[in-house]
C-alpha cells in the first residue's frame, strides 16, 4: 500500500523555519545571561545577526520571543526526562531532574521556571504552548513522586503537589548564587542544594544521593 509523505517545505520555508529557531536559541541564551529585564530583542537580532524588522517577521515583541525561547527550554526539559534510563528506580529520576536543574542554573542558562513575580512568568501565563508543556511535565514528575512515595523513600504525609513545587522551586533558589558568591565549588554547592532540599523530603533519615 502506497503511503501519502507530507509535501517536503520550500527551501524558503526551510529558511524561515531556520532563522525562527536560531533566535530563539539566542533569545534562550540571552535570558539566561541578562534576564527578562534586561535583555532587548535588539540584542538578539545582533546575537543572530539580523536586522530588527526581520525579527519581527517572526515574533510580534519581546514578550512573544521569551514565550517561544522558554518552550524551546521546558521541550529540552522533556528530552532531558525521555532519556533518563529505564532502570532508575522513581526516586532516583527525581534526583537526576533536580541536579539538572540545579546545573542549568549554576551555568546561567535560562531556567524552565521563572520567578513568580517576573515579567516573564506573567507574560507566559497567556502562553498555550509553554503551559500545555509544563502540565505534561508536571504530570509525569508527579507520577515519579507517588511512586517514590509508595516505596517509602519519600515522606508519605507529604501531598505530592507539596513535594513538586519543592523540587521545581529549587531551579529559581537565590542560595546556589550566594553561594558561588561565597567562592564555594559548583559540585559542592549541587550537592548541599539537594540534601537541603531531598533531606527534608526524606522519611526518618536522609536518603542517600545518587
């Protein structure tokens, strides 16, 4: 049986497409550098070396590139959580997403939660696309936490949700900047961030880190 292959894009859509994606790489970029704040869509244009206005063929503002460039982070996200092994038990995943998330933050790049009270987080409150993405997100750390919580690794009077926010909040946490302000190592700051966040989730004695 024949099957229908969708028509192959134009080389001038392939262009388009191409140059969509390398300003969001430079507008993810640029966030994690310089913040919501800070940063200017001017500055990405020049990142991608591209006029302004042709920016603007893609993007209707600052508000729509950050929406973008953060989908581009939470879909590294989910890669980031298809490719952990099988054969790591639910706990275990938790602790991987945490110091991933942990080193994003420590090397500056964009964070796939922004703070509550930014800019940022109210612009990406209208953003389908990056809210659909957190919610699967969310959905499958949530099932890794009942399963953790079943196995007795994780305090049980702990509401999953309660657990979630607590991990997630750690990839916007102001102490890992302290710290490296203090002259403390990046492996060492990782470390004691997620005992102080893992070992207050812990039933009776700290668990162990992977």
């Amino acid at each position: 049986m024949n099957t229908l292959l969708p028509p192959r894009p134009s080389f001038k859509a392939q262009m388009h497409q191409a140059r969509a994606d390398a300003i969001v790489e430079a507008a993810s970029r640029l966030l994690g550098e310089k913040g919501f704040e800070t940063m200017t869509v001017d500055e990405v244009a020049a990142a991608v070396g591209i006029a302004k206005a042709s920016l603007y063929k893609h993007f209707t503002g600052k508000d729509d590139l950050c929406a973008a460039a953060m989908v581009h982070v939470v879909e590294r996200l989910q890669r980031f959580l298809d490719g952990l092994p099988c054969e790591l038990s639910a706990l275990q995943r938790l602790q991987a997403l945490l110091r991933w998330s942990l080193e994003l933050q420590l090397g500056d790049e964009t964070q796939f939660l922004p703070h509550r009270n930014s800019a940022l987080a109210q612009a990406l409150r209208a953003c389908d696309a990056y809210q659909a993405s957190m919610q699967e997100v969310n959905t499958r750390i949530l099932g890794w936490i009942a399963e953790a919580q079943a196995a007795g690794q994780l305090r049980r009077e702990q509401p999953p949700d309660v657990i979630l926010c607590a991990l997630l909040a750690r990839s916007a946490d102001p102490m890992l900047a302290m710290l490296r302000e203090r002259g403390y190592g990046h492996g060492q700051i990782i470390d004691w961030a997620m005992d102080a966040c893992l070992g207050g989730l812990a039933p009776g004695p700290v668990a162990e880190l992977a």
